[in-house]
C-alpha cells in the first residue's frame, strides 16, 4: 500500500490558516468542512489539532438558520500563534 507523502504540523496549519484568511470573522465547522473537502466530523478533529497546537481562535458570529432566523453560532478561526507566546504544544 502506498503512504501519503509526509507533511510537518506547521505546514499543515499554515495550509489552514491561508483558508482563515478568506474568511476573517471565522467559519462553522460545516464551512470548514466545506473548505477542505471532508466531512463534518474530519474538520472537526482537524479544529481539534489545531487547538492543540495553539493556532485556533473561537469567536461567535451570527449566521442565518434554515428557517430564516439569525442565529448565535460558534465560528473558528485559524491563525498562526505569535513567537513567544505560552501556548501548549501537544504532539496529537
């Protein structure tokens, strides 16, 4: 069986964070989904990683419901931390 070709934490999470900058108020994780061609519960372990590392920001945004009304909703965003912050590192 053939191996995917290997990629660092860092490159992975400027991948994501390039995808954050289209967007600056945060995305659902179904917009992340979206954005990344997965599914709804990958993006979500993807957030996840990302927390881990240090590179996710929560926010709230409104955003519009399937029954028209404005809803409160949880968006994130994924920025690179900046040097010499005090963020734990956990190897996920």
């Amino acid at each position: 069986m053939k191996k995917d070709p290997a990629i660092s934490v860092t490159e992975w999470m400027e991948e994501l964070s390039k995808l954050a900058a289209k967007n600056d108020d945060g995305r659902t994780v179904a917009e992340w989904a979206e954005a990344m061609g997965v599914c709804n519960r990958t993006a979500m372990v993807t957030l996840k990683k990302a927390k881990a590392h240090g590179w996710l920001k929560l926010g709230m945004s409104r955003r519009e419901a399937l029954n028209g009304q404005m809803r409160p909703t949880t968006v994130y965003q994924v920025v690179k931390p900046k040097a010499g912050s005090n963020t734990p590192k956990r190897n996920t």
